[in-house]
C-alpha cells in the first residue's frame, strides 16, 4: 500500500485491502501446494542425502535461504505486481539473480538470528520449569510415604505462560521474517526499475 502511494491508512483499509487480495491468496496456495512444494520437497530430499558427504552441508545452507528467499519474492511479486503465477516465478528468478549472494547471505542471517532467538528462549524456560518442578516436587513430598504427584498449580501456571510466550515471540519473529523478506524485494525491485530506466535512455537525447 506505501508502493502505491497510499499514506495515512486505518485499519479498515488495511482489511480492505486484504479482503480484496483474497481469491489471490487462495490460487497462490493451490499453486504452491501442487506445484512448488513437489518440487522443493525433491530438491530438498536431495540436498539432506548429500549431506551423507561433505558437499552436502554447504550446498545445504544455501540452498535453504534461496529457496525460502525465491518463495518469498514470488509471493510479494504475485501479490503486488499484478502478476500471474507463472510470471511471478519467472520474476523472482531473476531478481534473485540480480544480487544472489547478498540476498541469500541475508536470509541465511535472519534464519540463523531466529533460530538463535528461539533455541536461546527454549533452553531458558527449560531450565526454569526443571527448577519449578523440583521445587515443587520437595514442597510436595513427604519422607514417611509416596503418593502420587498431583501437578502443582504453579507448575500449570507457568507451562501456560510458557505456551502463551512461545506462541507471541513465534508470531514476531515471523513477522520480522517476513518484513526482511520484504525489504529484500522491494530493494531489489527498485534497483530493477532503477536499472531499467537507465537502459530506456541509452540514445535518448531529448534532454540534452
């Protein structure tokens, strides 16, 4: 909506907007689903056997972030440029050709940076529900006799905050995802149209 000019927008534009991308959303999933996944689900499988030898590692760390990267173009330039399916495959081919390390070398930060964020994350809130648990299993037991362990109240509470944490840092991490992605596109774009312009005016001297 910024690309077109548009500025000061509510929230009801905004759903306006998406309500009428809609259908595209839909056909570009029934594209994805039949289409791409197929194909990236072989390519992948290839890429995880060739990690048996040494060449597969490397070939696998970009292969991930090109094709999350190429999706992800595909999508912005179907959902934004008025482009059929095809056509947009065809475009984000060529934009990730434009500056293909770069580009990759960003997703594959980003991805690593959020896997970094969530592993450190997981790992804090594993530690601490292990000491909950054995405070609470010495809060609860008793020396003379062995019952059964009836789930601490503090211990439920926690695992819903845990579970309600997760599902908040889960959703921004994907939405700061999904804004890199867009800056990449955008960037991209832009120095494609730059670009282009620069070639209509080889031989132009109206301006001289």
């Amino acid at each position: 909506m910024l690309s077109t000019g548009k500025k000061n927008f509510l929230l009801n534009t905004v759903l306006a907007e998406f309500t009428k991308h809609l259908f595209k959303l839909i056909k570009f999933t029934i594209g994805f689903v039949f289409i791409i996944l197929p194909v990236l689900m072989i390519l992948l499988i290839v890429l995880f056997l060739l990690c048996f030898i040494i060449i597969g590692i490397p070939l696998l760390m970009i292969g991930l972030p090109t094709c999350f990267t190429y999706l992800n173009l595909c999508f912005y330039s179907y959902l934004t440029d008025e482009k059929r399916f095809f056509e947009s495959l065809r475009h984000s081919y060529y934009l990730i050709k434009i500056d293909f390390w770069n580009t990759v070398g960003t997703s594959f930060i980003m991805m690593l940076i959020m896997q970094f964020v969530q592993a450190a994350t997981t790992m804090f809130f594993y530690f601490v529900g292990i000491f909950i648990f054995l405070a609470s299993l010495m809060g609860t037991s008793d020396q003379n006799h062995v019952e059964s362990i009836d789930p601490s109240p503090l211990l439920i509470a926690f695992v819903t905050v845990i579970v309600l944490v997760f599902i908040v840092i889960s959703n921004v991490l994907n939405n700061i995802i999904i804004i890199n992605q867009g800056m990449i596109y955008y960037s991209l774009e832009s120095g494609n149209k730059a670009e282009s312009n620069t070639i209509d005016l080889i031989g132009d001297h109206s301006n001289e």
